[in-house]
C-alpha cells in the first residue's frame, strides 16, 4: 500500500516537471510567432505610389504681323541720338492670342536707334529710324524681330538756296542804285552774305519723339511666350 502511494507521488512530480518545463517553450514560441507576422506583414507592404510629375504646358505662339504698341521711356530724336542707341519702352495695350492676354499692358520692352540723321544747314533732311529688339514677359528676356518706324523732315535746301540767291540780287539792286556797277559789285557780295545767314535761321525741325510717345511695330517673326 504504502509502496502505490511513493508510485503515484512519483507519476505526479514528473507530471508537474513536464508542465512547468513545456510552458516558457510555449510561451517563446508564441511570442516569435507575432514577430513573424509581423515580418511578414512588413516586406509585404505595397510602396506608396510615386505622384506624377504633371507635364509643362506647351508655349503660347504670338504670330508674326501682330502689333506691339509701346509708349517711349525716353525722348528720342534724329540730332540728338545715334545709330546703335537703345531706348526704353513699355506695352501701351495687350497683347492677345485667341481671347486671352498673352503680354499685358505696362510689359518692359527695349530698343534700338537704326539710323538717325540731324536736318542739313542748307540741304539734306532729318531722319530717326527705330526698332523694337526685346520685350520682357514675366521675368525672362526675349529677343524680338519687329518692322521699323521711320519719321523724316525734309529738308529746306531749295528754300534756303532760293532766300540766299533772292538776299544777293536785292543786295545787288541797292548796290546798283547806290553807286553804279562798283557799288551792285559790293551789293552782291553783301547780299549774298546776308542770304547765307538768312538760310541758318529758317526754322528748321529736327524729328523729336517725346518721353510717352506712343509708336506701333508688327512682329515679323512668331513669339513664343512660356505660361
């Protein structure tokens, strides 16, 4: 009798020995196990997908033989600027393309004195030649081809030509009457004199465009204007 109950204390002390040694196993186990899900789970995640870079929008085309109104930054003129100068300028109106402003009014635009000839004392007339050479649109420069404005005075040659020669025979008349051939002799001389000065003083314009003054020009070539 007392020999079954050492057996069966025996079986119970190995049971609990199992037990106790089974769990921390177990207990490992089901702590890798979330770490394996969770691995898992990791490598599988889908990366975020990359945004689309949207593309540019495509140039806005201003066709040649459009015009560009600009008022002058500055005066210009056939005495007093030469060939070669540059002038300021700013967009009088703006500039559309299919209903929508492509170069607003105010736009900053530059340029270029082509010729520029001051009035003859005598003979020859006065001319101013421009061009329009670049034009600036949200920042960036852009080279422009456009038509040319061209202002000319004549010039009075043949009206001063006419004063010196009537100056000489008037001078030549009361030469005459004064003293005979000797005296119209002197009179031409003095006349003519007088006809020379009365030629430097008949008024003659140079050509004068002032500050503000407004000048049209048509491109001759298509702009392309980025938005």
């Amino acid at each position: 009798m007392r020999t079954r109950s050492l057996y069966a204390l025996t079986l119970v002390l190995l049971f609990a020995l199992a037990a106790c040694s089974s769990k921390p196993a177990e207990t490992a186990s089901s702590s890798a196990a979330p770490s394996s899900a969770a691995s898992n789970t990791g490598g599988s995640a889908p990366a975020p997908a990359a945004t689309p870079t949207p593309a540019p929008a495509p140039p806005v085309v201003v066709p040649a033989g459009t015009t560009l109104t600009v008022r002058l930054g500055q005066e210009i003129g056939s005495k007093i600027s030469s060939a070669g100068d540059t002038f300021k300028a700013t967009l009088a109106d703006d500039v559309e393309v299919d209903g929508k402003t492509v170069i607003p009014a105010g736009t900053s635009a530059k340029g270029t004195v082509v010729d520029a000839k001051p009035l003859g004392k005598i003979k020859g007339g006065a001319l101013l030649e421009v061009r329009l050479s670049q034009i600036t649109i949200d920042g960036i420069d852009h080279s422009i081809d456009t038509t040319a404005v061209e202002r000319t005075e004549k010039g009075k040659g043949k009206r001063t030509a006419e004063i010196a020669g009537g100056g000489a025979a008037l001078g030549g008349i009361i030469g005459g009457i004064a003293g005979g051939g000797k005296g119209a002799a002197i009179g031409l001389l003095a006349g003519g004199g007088a006809g020379g000065a009365g030629a430097a003083y008949t008024g003659n314009k140079e050509i004068v465009l002032p500050a503000e003054a407004a000048l049209s020009f048509k491109l001759k070539a298509p702009l392309e204007v980025k938005k």
